[in-house]
C-alpha cells in the first residue's frame, strides 16, 4: 500500500509542471498560502467567469436555472470527496458558516459538556465561548506528547453529560493533524456526537466521514482544494440532519405550507440558503473534480513531502525554529525568525513576492498562548510547490537572519 501510494504521488510529481502551467498565479508569485487561499487553476478561474458572463448576458435568475444540473453535480462531487451522499452535503456560503449551522442547531442546554481541543480556531471557541455563557460547559482536553489531542485523555473525559466533541483536523496557526479517525472511535463507542472541522485538510488530506466516525464535518472551497472565496459545504449524517432544526430558515430551508406553519425541507439542505454564489459554487465543484482526478491519497503524500522539504530547508538557518507538533504534519509549516516578528517577516517576504501569512494568539489563544508565542509565521505548501520556490524561500529568510 505505502508503495502505491509513492507510485501514486510520483506520477502527480510528473503532472506538476502542467499543472503550474494551468495555474496563472504561479507566473506572478511564490505561493506559500495555500493555508489561507490557494491559487486557482485556469478551469476553476474559466468555470467562475463563464457563469457570472451568462448572469451579465441572460440574467442572474435564468442563469441558474440553466445551470441546476451541474450546481446538483457539485453536491455530487463533494459526496464522493468525503465518502458521503449528495442528500448530506449542504452548500454554504464558508466553512465557518457550515460549522455554525451545524454547531448552533444542536440543543445544548446549560450543564452539558462540549469537549475540544487546544489547538481551535478563533471562530469556533467563540462560539463555545456564547455558550459557556448559558450555561453550557467548555471543557478542553490536554495534549498528548506529541502536540496533538490525547485520545486517552478525551476517552477518560466522556461521561454522560458529554453532548459533543468539536475539533479542528487541523489547526490554522501549525502542521498538526488530529487524529481524527481515533477521536471518532471514542465518539461512537460513547454514543457522543462529533464535529470535525476540516477546513484546513479537504483537498489537502483524504477524508471518508464513516473511516473518520464523524457526525458532521464542514470546509472550504479556497484553500487546499483551490476554489474560489465565498464558498464551501457542510455534510450531516443522513439520520442525524433530519432530526436537527438549524438555528437560520429561509424560504429554501423550509416551506411556509399553511399560514401558521412551516415544513423544514429533508436533509442536509435545511442548512442552506436560497441566496448563494451560484458561480462561486460551480467553481468549487471544478476544484473538487480536479482533485478527485488527481487522487486524495496523491495529493496528501507530495504535500507532506513538500512541508518536510521546507521544515529541513528553514532549519538550516541560525535563528529559525519550526513550530509544528503533531505525530502527522501536513502542509502549513509554522516558523519564528529571532529578532524579527511574524509580521516583519512576512512583510519582508511579500516585497519579494514571496507570499505567507502571520498567525497571531487571535486566530488560535489556547495554543499559542500555552506555548508563549506571540506570533509565527505560517508557510504553507501544496503539490503545486516546486524545489526553486523552497530554496528561495530559505534563501530570503536566510538574508534576513543574517541582517
């Protein structure tokens, strides 16, 4: 199997050079944001313009008449994306969206517990937060020696009390990889529900909802799977989606049958709106078509190459440390340069258009916080990433240390 796989990730190797050349961003920058928005390949960028042209030239309205067929393909695609039914997947507007809908339509009441992890983001323990606020109880479970979240210790955690398990797969601020597929076991064997946010490794990291053991998972269009911004998807259970009210209605989550009553419509499309981004839509089901045609388990093995490649090549540089944890590590490398704050570096590194970001305590306080940082910088790689842009990257912070 680990044989295939290399075999399977060095024919997408071979594929990269016309991938690149199928990518426009990558003749004008050095990408190392795929964490936060990935570079879209010319289908992708083809797919969004041709809808909002037939928008411009026939109407808005018609427009998205003509497309119903292939706006129910996307749900589709994303189905067989997370080894799920197209009648579970919601189409949402972001992957925050897609988790509150999910989040704030169960009935937690004060008393309940929701465990967590330390490594959440921002938007999510503030949701917690509103709840603890009612009376809900927030607890986080600790980390095992690794840095990721301790299976044994969530499973000494569970009592009867316990409604929900909330976890990020994979942090915004570092290369950590939960281990999903163990936190579900616990989830199931407990009978507790699980949300696993995976909006950092849905196009990046092979998901299957029922290997995982989740209840609910929502992502997004932008990142590792290469979509346009303003949209992403929630999947639920088939059973369960039936059973919960989202805490938003609309005239497409419900019907308004008598002059006193409401039906919320079957499945996962209780969670939607009638007003989306019908062409951000359709281009998220080009980039999710495009990597179910390179192949998830491809994918994941070249992105994890890449991310050791440039954790070792920032290693060779006097000043630099690495700030990953995790027994599995994917694609966002996390850094700090002595002497420069992750928001000089990444300033000094965008005037060589060389592009990352500066994760803060803002985006992710329990962790950063419990490990003393104020700030790292975060690089992230995809299959796209090429030797020459990792040694320029290096290169560049290497002049920087030796400032």
């Amino acid at each position: 199997m680990e044989s295939q796989t290399k075999q399977q990730g060095d024919q997408l190797r071979a594929k990269v050079p016309a991938l690149r050349a199928e990518t426009p961003g990558c003749a004008e920058v050095v990408h190392f944001n795929h964490a936060g928005a990935s570079l879209v390949p010319q289908q992708v960028l083809d797919t969004v313009v041709g809808h909002l042209q037939r928008e411009a030239l026939i109407g808005a309205y018609e427009a998205a008449d003509e497309a119903e067929q292939r706006l129910a393909r996307v749900r589709g695609s994303v189905a067989r994306l997370l080894n799920g039914k197209p009648e579970e997947v919601a189409v949402v507007e972001n992957a925050t969206r897609g988790w509150d809908m999910a989040f704030y339509s169960l009935p937690l009441q004060a008393g309940d517990r929701v465990l967590t992890s330390m490594s959440e983001y921002c938007s999510n323990a503030i949701a917690f937060l509103q709840l603890a606020q009612r009376g809900v109880s927030i607890e986080v479970v600790p980390n095992d020696d690794s840095g990721q979240l301790s299976v044994e210790a969530l499973a000494g955690m569970i009592d009867k009390k316990v409604r929900l398990v909330a976890v990020s797969h994979m942090p915004t601020n570092g290369g950590l990889v939960q281990p999903a597929a163990a936190i579900g076991k616990v989830c199931r064997e407990a009978k507790v529900l699980y949300l696993l946010d995976a909006c950092q490794t849905a196009g990046q990291v092979p998901l299957d909802v029922h290997a995982i053991g989740c209840d609910m998972l929502s992502a997004t269009s932008r990142k590792y799977l290469r979509g346009p911004r303003g949209a992403g998807f929630l999947w639920v259970r088939g059973d369960l989606a039936n059973k919960l009210e989202p805490p938003f209605l609309d005239v497409h989550a419900a019907r308004w049958v008598e002059a006193d009553r409401y039906e919320i419509v079957p499945g996962s499309a209780r969670f939607e709106n009638w007003e989306s981004n019908i062409a951000a839509t359709l281009g998220m089901g080009a980039a999710v078509d495009l990597a179910l045609d390179l192949g998830l388990e491809a994918i994941w093995e070249v992105v994890q190459e890449r991310a050791e490649a440039l954790r070792t090549a920032l290693l060779t540089i006097p000043g630099v440390q690495v700030h990953d944890l995790g027994a599995v590590r994917g694609g966002i490398v996390s850094f700090t340069l002595l002497g420069w704050s992750a928001e000089e570096v990444q300033h000094a590194l965008h005037q060589d258009s060389i592009n990352v970001t500066a994760s803060t305590p803002y985006s992710a306080r329990w962790d950063m916080e419990a490990r003393g940082l104020r700030g790292v910088v975060r690089s992230s790689v995809h299959y796209l990433t090429t030797d020459e842009e990792i040694e320029r990257m290096r290169s560049r912070v290497a002049q920087l240390a030796g400032r």
